[in-house]
C-alpha cells in the first residue's frame, strides 16, 4: 500500500534525534494514518455476536455475585461496556479514512493539526502516568505500623536510583513537548502572516482550535513543575545523596561491580537531569525557546506578528469572559479544570510578545482568584493562581488596583467562607441528586409505554422516541453536572486545608464530607448499573441525526451558491464534506477532535443563522459528553485524594457509626477510599510496587476494625447484658428509649458485607469471632455464669442474628479433685501465700497450722485442668501471672526505697560479707518494731519475695505441665514419621478435595503439637525481658539489693528451723512446711533482673557461712566437758548441752546447704535462650 506524505513525515521524525543523544520516545499513534482495516465475512454481526456472549456471561456472574454479597460491587472495567458500540473497524480507521473532501489542500492541512493535537494527548496521558508514580516518592509502607519507620543507610540513594528511568522519560516528553509547541507556534506563525495568500482565508475562520494543542502542552509542564516543587526537599536530598554515590564509585568502579564507561554515563544523564527535570524550572524550559525558527525573509518574526497576537489576545479574553461568567454558578460543569491551560497559554503570549505586558488581562485573570484560588493540576498537585501569575508571568511594575491585594489573606478567607457555607452549598447539590436519582429510577421503570408505541400513527411515534432520547441526554448531563459542582466543592474543602497546614479542617463538617464523597460515588455507580437508561450509542445516533439535518441542508445551500461566497468558500465546503461523513459513521474520539476543529469553519461567515450556529455547538458539546462519558464519569467521581488526606478516616468512620441511618451508604465511603489503589500501586521507589498499596490498605482496615467493628461490638455486648440481667438482677433496669438515646445497632449490622479494597469483610462474621472470644474467656473465669452466657447467646441470634457457638466447657476430671486453675487466678494472692514450692519435685505444698492433711499440686493435676480447659487457658494464666508480679515488684521497690532501709544498706561495705555485720543488721531492722501478727519488716519483705518466686515456680509448672500434655497427644505418632507427606500423598492418590483439606488441616495438627513439645517456650525468661525495663538509672535504689540477701538468708533459716521444728508436734501455732523454694528463686530472679549476681559473688556470702560454722563447730567440739570437784550431775547436764550445740549448729549449717544447693539450680532457670 502507498504511502502517504504525512506517513513519511511521520517516519522521518522517528528518525531525527530530538533529544540529543538520546533516543525519541516510543508513542504509539493508534493507527491514526491509514492502518489497515481489519476484513472478515460480516464483521458487525460477527463481532456483536462474541460481545453479545460476553456480556450476557458477564452480567450473569455479576448479579450472582452481587446477589450473594449484597453490596453494590464497582466493576473496573465498566467502560468497556458503555464504550461497547466502538467497534474495531472504527477504532483503526486513520484520518484520511474519513477526512475526504473535494479540497485535498484542506484535507492535508486540517489532518496534520488533528495529527499534532493527538500527539499531545497521547504524551499528556503518559506524562500524567509519570506525574503519579512521582507525586508518592518518598512515601514509606510504615501506616499500618505504630511508629514512623526511618530509612536505613544506603536506602535513599536506592529509592531515587530506582526513579532514574522515570526522570529521563519525563526529561524526553518534555523535549518532545517543546518541539511540538514550538511548530506549531511558528506554523501559526505562517497562517496568520499578511503577505501569505492563505492568511486571508485563515483569518476569516479564525482557528481557535489550534490554540488549545499549546495551553494543555504547556499546562502539562507547569503541573510537573509544581509537583517537583513540592516534593523537592526530599527529592533534592535523595538526590545528593546520590550525587555523592557516584563521587565515591568512580574512583575504583570495578569494585563496584561496574567499570568507567558505565559511570561516565550514568554521571551524565544524571548532570542533565539536574540542570532541567530536578532543577524544578520545566516551565520556563519550555516557554525559554527560541521560537522564531522561520529563517524565510517573507515570514515576520513572530514579535512583530500583529494578526497572530491579535488571535491570542481575543482568545484570552473569551476564556475570561466565560470563566468569569460561569465559574462558583450553577452552569459550572468543567470550566475549573480549563483555568491552568488558559493561564499557560497567557504566558506563552508574555513570552513571545516580551514588550507588551497586556495589564488589563493580567488583572483580570488575577481578580479570578476571588471564586477560585487554586486548582487541582493533577493528582493533587495544588496550583496557586496567584503564585503562577507572579512567579511565571510578573508585571514589569506592581499594580495598585489589582484586586485582592493580598492573596494569601484572600486564600485563607476563601477557606473560611467556603467551611461556612459547605453544608448549604451541599445541600443543594444533595436536592439536585436526590431528585435525579428519582428521575432516574422512574425512567428505567418506565419502558411499558414502548409497548404500544406500534399501535400509534409514525408522527407521535417519532416525536415520542425524540422526546424519550431528550431526557436521556438531559440525565447524563445532569449527573455529570452534579458530579462536578459536588467534586469542586469538596476537592477546594479538602485541598485547600490539605495545602493550608496552619488552617486544619473544621471536624464538625465531617458528615457533610462523607454526604459529598457518598453522592459521588452513588453517581458512579448508577452510571454504571444503569447502562440500559443512558445507553450512550443510542443517545449518539439520535444526536447525530439532528447534526447532520443542519450540516445537509447548510451544504446543499453551498452547493447551490458556491461562486457566492467567494474567499474561504472551498474551504468551508471541504469542512461540510467531511463533517457530513463523520456524522454518517460511528463516532470515536478521533472523530470528535476533528470535529472541534472544523468547528472553526462551520460557524464562519452567514453560512450558519445564529440559531443554527448555536444548535450545533449544542449538539457538538453533547457528544463531546457521550462519547467521552466514561472519562467524564471517571474524573468527577475519582476520590484519589483520600490518601494525603488519611487522617479523616478515622472521623469518618466514627461518624458512620453514631449514624446508624447512614451505614446503607458505606460501601460508597470505602469505595472512595479504593479509588487511589491504582496511583498506590505505581509506586516505583520502592522494591515491592504493592509494598505502599498494603501498607494503606492495612491502615483503612485497622481502622475500620478500631472505629466501627470493635465499637459495634462492645455495644453489642452491653446490650446483651443489659437485657439479660434486668431480669435476673432487680437493682437493673433496661433503658429507655423515650428518657434515654437507643442506638440502633441492628441497622449497623444490616449492610451484612464490605468490600475494602479487594477485600471481603462479612461484618456478622466477625463481630460473631469478637464475641465468641471474649464470651469463653469471660466465662472461663466464672463457669457458674455459663447459664447467663448461653441467654445472651440465644438473645444474639433472635435480635441481631448472629450465631454464637457454645463453649461447651467440659466438666473436672476425677483426678483432679477441687484443684483447677482457674481456681487459682481467682485467689492468686491467697494461693502464692497459703502454698509452699519444691524446686526438685516440681509441686506446691499447702501450709497447715492445724489440719493433718496437706493437699499438693504437681504437674499431673495442672495437665488435667489443660485438657479441661484447652491450650488456650495458657496465654491467660500467664497474663494473670504478669499483672500479679507488677503489683508486687512495685512494691518490692518501695521496700527499698523507704529511708529506714537505705540507709543501714549504704554504710555496708563491698568485699567479703561478715557473719556478724549480717547478723548485727538483722538485729537493727528488728527494732525498727513489729507488726500486730508478731512480724517485722524483714519478715514481710522475704514473705514478699517468697510470693513473687511462688509465681513463676507456679509459670515453671504450667510450661511443665502442657509439655506433658503434647507428648501425651504424641505418642502415637511415630517418632520418624513426617506429616507433611499426607496432603501430598492424598492428592497423588486422587481423593477428593474434601479429603486433601482434611488431611492438610491434620499436618497442620501434628506441626503445631511438635513445634510446641519442642520448642519449649520460656515462660520465666520472657517475663524476665518484660520486666527489664526496671533496671534504669530512675531506679537507682534497687542496686542496693545484694546487700541485704545475707540478712534475708539469715531470717529464711530461722523460718525454715521453726517450721520444721514443729512437725509433728499437737496444737501446733505456727505454719509447718518442710521446703520453701519460691523465696529461693525470688533471690535469684532479682538478682538476674537487676544484673547484681557479680556484685552477690563478690561478698563471698557461702564461704564466709562455712567458715563461720566450722569455727562454731571447731569451738563446742573442744568445750571442757569436766572441771575440778564436779559432780557428775553437772558432768552430765554440760554433755547434754554440748551435744545440743552440736545438733543445732549442724542442722543450721545442712539448711544453709540445702540454701545454697537449690540457689545454684535455679541459676539454670534464669540462663535464657
């Protein structure tokens, strides 16, 4: 097939080096210049029979899945359906393919400024992809951890590395965007010029089109430039950082892994990209060329172009006349979003008309920033007016009457009057949608009257049909329309006090917030379930038939009189031609830009009545609607600001839960949050794109879980209770819901399902794990209430319908007696202080003053109450455990604080511990005076610490215990068996899935018995580190500790010698028991705790006992048993008392072993990991 000239253009500019050294950028044109057209047998049936299939099979599964979960369920590739009536055959046709006309001159021209303008879009849609990925840079995945994470060294030169590819891209569209502007500046240049020929029939259309091609290309480099700006400080840090990597690579780059070639690259793409992309000046780039190009002497330079500076301005001011006109009105659609491109296009007319400043329009687009401050550029990137006016466009002198004189006063004012009137500005919008809501449902309910419409003459027929398409043109304009006020003003609430930081937004305008977000939402939503009212194609068609009835009789008027219309006539009958043609076929985007061009002829001259004229600019911003509906839709409902603004969810959600009425409306909130998954999803500077994606989701989850879930059931909870024991407690009373405010709470569980992001969330689900939970660990602790539990449990299913299981909480075992450890957390204080603990036989012993019987616990009797109980009662003793030794560690460090016991401590010495310094300060803490029980403080003090090793010797036995417990769940498995063989070996065998699930769940099993049996968690070392935190310089008294175990030992063994003195003995009144370890781990838990073993060894306290008793031993073995004329009597009497001496120091000293042998095995206890 032949080329044509454009084509060949078009490859040679492929060919030519725009960008220096570098390579152009790979923008595909879609087939715009005469692709081949795709040939089949018969392609509109073939092709709308596989749409047909695929669609039924799509709205089938759809309402499935929809009818399942009950939420209304936003599908991403709804415009796909909606654009369905684009068949491939249009989607591939070039412009030649219907730009045909007799005026093969105005053919070619007209297509090369379509051709430019196409261009543009395609580079302004892929720069707007890069702008994203740029607008999140330096954001951490840290939102769902509780502290702010810090990079790592090395990690912020990675992150702005990984960006390298995304600069040289933006640096190359920019470059492409210049030569673009920079042809068609000068071509228009040419058209416009007065010795031209051509310029007469130019001058009479006046081709405003073309001008709209340099204020979207160069609003595009503004809104880079601004979005650098404003993430500069860490883009310029990240980027010294790794300017200096490169200093320190190139001096050895082998040992980098690189070598000198790579660097010396890599440092120069990198010293471009300073100088232009990063320096944050993309806009004065562009507008910074050299634009008179022309060297041809009959073409004036472009500053002397009067005709062409005459278009511009009249241009300008139009835009002006309109904005001022339409914009904070309710005839506002997106005229907010042509502000920034008309701005740009003001500042390429001061850049090329240097010497005419033009102060008329400069104040009068500065005194626009009175309806409209600022703009959104994209993605959030807040675009001052006044910032823009002063920085790119400044005036030579300041002017006095420019109004408002302060803009930042004028910004901050702005704020407050839009807070003050945003609940009656919504409230407006909420009637509008309200009412077109209704419309719409009425108009879908309403097709029976197409029933008869065969039984009525062709004329009403017809007349009917129009007036049915009418209303369907006039609710997708409404709805858009809503959409875009509603978006304005909640974009300018929230953006505005997002870019204010000193100016925080007023919480109590919340509700309104999430009104305005849920009707945005809603829109969306019916636009896209509501296909078979809109119906774009067919509302197109009937459109354009009332186009081409204009276009058909204007064009047969021409043919007529022709010769008539003198210059211009050919051109205006080649722009009939061809729109006649486009009207006649299926319209697509393409199609629609160049019917905006030809435009500019259509209206030209009397050609046209001014009805006509205005009908067809109707009929040509109608379709502009329809066919680009699903990017209209997209644009005035996308809620991708959630992000940056975060912090309101929380508000959000709670206002959703202190409104009951408005939890129908939820899914559309989430569904606003989901909106900015796709820009979270494009992050680059991290290793895992999702990394930044999960890391929100996570957060809008907790939250959720934190701000509605956990509210729901907590009152949920109290309800119960309430209801259940107002009749079986007569102090309580039910409330009333008359005197009192009753939330409904069954309406907060009545939206069933939600979808957070691709997650499903089945509220009753969750709130019946929330409550199942808390109701077995409450009734654990008191299974005397079981009773009440299972009433609330039935009162549950009949009020809000959730189904509770029953704990069914097994009854004791025989050999577990009255023991159960629950029992025990109960009286926890009462256990630790009645029961004595056998470091060796790993049991406690009851204490007995009176009674014969003594009952025992060991690990036999803690493992019933396991298997009674289940592995969860673990974690609970364990808590309780934890919260007993908080209460007494703290009153461990009063004990040491206190001045009385200070200060005999601080006058001891380091060295070796005398016998008798110990036995002397014993004395002194006596007389310091007792206690009505005839205790003293050292008594209290090693009761105390008695206590707290009874503790965690009662932790050692639990651990015991549930060892035992998995090896008695083990022991019929062998011992070189492997369990993850049998899910493996299930489904090489063929069973079914159920079977393979089965025997997945049993690996899983047989995994957690064996990882517990042998990994043996440390309870005792994992309080330990909990209660590390002790050992600071705040608790300086503690370090005092070791000083006073000698005398602690001293006062145990003459407990121990009392006690064991008085077994077996009648009326005995004081407490008997035969060991009492738990003081003895007591020691030696503190003394690991607060790191002072060291400083005890150091007092050498065992050997100075030993020395002591063998001196004492040495001294009553050796005492003068006879003296002069004794009797033997006396003789007798002084054996005796020997023999006593003896037998007292020896058992003393055998309890002092006994002491010092278990304090070395509890040393094993304290040794960690």
């Amino acid at each position: 097939m032949k080329k044509n000239r454009f084509q060949q253009q078009k490859e040679e500019q492929k060919k030519q080096n725009y960008f220096d050294e570098e390579e152009d950028i790979d923008l595909e044109d879609d087939g715009l210049f005469g692709k081949e057209v795709l040939t089949a047998s018969k392609p509109y049936e073939e092709y709308f029979q596989k749409f047909n299939e695929l669609y039924n099979n799509h709205i089938v599964k759809f309402s499935a899945f929809e009818e399942d979960y009950q939420i209304p369920l936003t599908s991403p590739d709804y415009e796909n359906i909606i654009q369905s009536h684009f068949m491939v055959y249009e989607k591939n046709m070039g412009l030649f393919d219907f730009m045909k006309s007799d005026n093969k001159v105005f053919d070619k021209i007209s297509a090369s400024f379509v051709f430019i303008d196409n261009q543009i879009r395609q580079i302004e849609d892929q720069f707007y992809k890069f702008l994203d990925k740029l607008t999140i840079y330096g954001e951490l995945a840290d939102l769902h951890l509780e502290e702010e994470r810090k990079l790592t060294d090395g990690e912020a030169e990675i992150m702005i590395c990984r960006m390298l590819g995304q600069f040289k891209q933006i640096y190359d569209i920019i470059k492409k965007l210049i030569n673009y502007i920079t042809h068609l500046v000068n071509q228009l240049n040419l058209l416009y010029n007065k010795k031209d020929p051509i310029s007469k029939i130019i001058k009479i259309f006046n081709l405003k089109f073309s001008i709209r091609y340099n204020r979207k290309s160069i609003a595009t480099a503004f809104t880079s430039q601004t979005m650098l700006q404003n993430r500069m400080i860490i883009l310029q840090e990240h980027w010294n950082y790794c300017k200096r990597m490169i200093k320190i690579v190139k001096p050895d780059p082998t040992k980098f892994n690189s070598n000198a070639q790579n660097v010396r690259q890599l440092e120069k793409i990198m010293i471009r990209l300073d100088k232009t992309v990063l320096s944050g000046s993309c806009l004065q780039s562009v507008l910074a060329q050299n634009w008179d190009q022309n060297k041809n002497a009959n073409i004036p330079a472009i500053k002397n172009n009067k005709e062409f500076y005459n278009v511009l301005n009249t241009y300008l001011k139009e835009r002006y006349e309109l904005f001022d006109k339409t914009l904070g009105t309710a005839k506002e659609m997106f005229e907010r979003d042509l502000l920034l491109p008309t701005f740009c296009v003001y500042a390429l007319v001061r850049q090329l008309y240097q010497n005419d400043e033009n102060r008329d329009l400069w104040k009068n687009l500065w005194s626009l920033q009175k309806k409209v401050p600022m703009v959104d550029g994209h993605s959030q990137v807040l675009c001052y007016l006044s910032k823009f006016l002063m920085e790119v466009t400044p005036l030579s002198k300041k002017s006095s009457t420019m109004d408002p004189k302060d803009p930042i006063a004028n910004f901050k004012s702005y704020l407050q009057r839009l807070s003050a009137s945003f609940q009656s500005s919504l409230t407006a919008q909420y009637v509008a949608f309200t009412t077109w809501i209704v419309r719409v449902d009425s108009f879908s309910c309403s097709q029976a009257s197409f029933n008869n419409i065969d039984k009525i003459d062709r004329e009403r027929a017809q007349r009917y049909i129009e007036e049915r398409m009418n209303q369907r043109v006039i609710l997708v304009l409404q709805g858009l329309t809503i959409a875009s006020q509603t978006r304005n003003l909640l974009q300018a609430l929230l953006l505005g006090h997002f870019g204010l930081e000193e100016q925080s937004l007023d919480m109590s305008l919340s509700k309104d917030v999430v009104l305005a977000v849920e009707m945005l939402k809603a829109i969306e939503y019916y636009f896209e379930q509501k296909y078979d009212v809109f119906q774009p194609a067919l509302i197109q068609n009937h459109i354009t038939k009332n186009g081409q009835r204009i276009i058909q009789q204007v064009l047969e008027k021409m043919k007529a009189n022709i010769k008539s219309f003198g210059t211009g006539g050919a051109e205006i009958l080649g722009a009939l031609q061809i729109l006649n043609s486009i009207l006649k076929s299926t319209l697509s985007p393409l199609k629609l830009q160049t019917m905006y061009y030809l435009m500019d002829f259509m209206v030209a001259k009397d050609i046209f009545t001014n009805s006509e004229k205005e009908d067809f600019r109707n009929i040509l911003w109608k379709l502009d609607k329809l066919i680009l509906l699903p990017l209209y839709v997209k644009k005035v409902t996308a809620s991708t600001y959630f992000y940056w603004c975060r912090e309101l969810l929380p508000s959000f959600f709670q206002y959703i839960y202190q409104n009951p009425s408005q939890a129908k409306r939820f899914q559309f909130l989430l569904n606003a949050v989901s909106d900015c998954s796709i820009q979270l999803k494009d992050c680059m500077h991290l290793e895992n794109p999702d990394e930044l994606f999960d890391s929100f989701r996570q957060y809008v989850v907790k939250e959720f879980y934190a701000q509605y879930l956990q509210p729901l059931a907590r009152d949920i909870e109290d309800y119960l209770r309430i209801q259940v024991h107002t009749v079986l407690i007569e102090k309580i009373t039910a409330l009333n819901p008359f005197k009192q405010q009753v939330k409904d709470l069954k309406r907060l569980l009545d939206i069933d399902y939600v979808l957070i992001f691709d997650s499903i969330v089945n509220l009753r689900t969750e709130i019946n794990q929330i409550l199942n939970e808390t109701f077995y660990n409450i009734n654990v602790l008191n299974m005397y209430d079981q009773e009440t539990y299972e009433q609330m449990r039935s009162l549950a299913n009949s009020k809000f319908g959730l189904n509770l299981i029953n704990v069914y909480l097994p009854t004791q075992t025989v050999d577990q007696g009255n023991f159960d450890v629950l029992n025990v957390l109960k009286n926890i204080q009462q256990f630790f202080t009645k029961y004595t603990y056998n470091l060796y036989q790993q049991q406690f012993v009851q204490v007995t003053s009176e009674s014969k019987q003594v009952y025992s616990i060991s690990i036999q009797q803690i493992a019933d109450s396991i298997r009674t109980h289940g592995i969860g009662i673990l974690s609970t003793t364990v808590n309780s455990v934890y919260k007993f030794l908080q209460k007494k560690i703290q009153m461990f460090s009063q004990f040491l604080f206190d001045d009385l016991i200070q200060s005999p401590l601080k006058d001891e010495l380091d060295g070796q511990y005398p016998y008798d310094r110990a036995e002397a300060l014993y004395k002194e803490i006596k007389k310091m005076g007792t206690f009505d029980d005839g205790t003293n403080y050292l008594d209290k003090f090693r009761t105390l610490i008695t206590q707290i090793g009874n503790s965690l010797a009662f932790v050692r036995l639990l651990r015991s215990a549930a060892l035992h417990v998995n090896s008695k769940c083990l022991e019929y498995v062998p011992s070189q068996y492997n369990p993850t063989q049998l899910e493996s070996l299930t489904r090489e065998a063929g069973f079914s899935d159920a079977t393979v699930s089965t025997a997945k769940e049993l690996e899983e099993i047989f995994t957690l018995y064996k990882s517990s049996f042998s990994e043996k968690i440390d309870y005792i070392n994992l309080l330990l580190k909990a209660f590390s935190s002790i050992n600071t310089p705040e608790n300086e008294h503690l370090s005092l500790f070791y000083l006073i175990v000698p005398t602690l030992t001293l006062n145990f063994i003459e407990k121990m010698l009392i006690s064991k003195d008085q077994i077996g003995k009648k009326n005995s009144t004081t407490e008997v028991f035969i060991s009492d370890d738990g003081f003895i781990l007591g020691i030696q838990f503190f003394l690991t705790l607060l790191d002072q073993k060291g400083q005890f060894e150091s007092l050498h306290w065992r050997k100075e006992i030993k020395n002591k008793f063998n001196l004492d031993l040495k001294s009553a073995k050796t005492l003068a048993t006879t003296k002069p004329n004794q009797s033997q009597r006396a003789t007798d009497e002084i054996n005796m008392q020997k023999e006593l001496s003896l037998r007292k120091l020896n058992m003393q000293y055998d309890e002092f072993q006994m002491f010092f042998y278990a304090f070395n095995s509890c040393k094993i206890l304290f040794l960690g990991e």
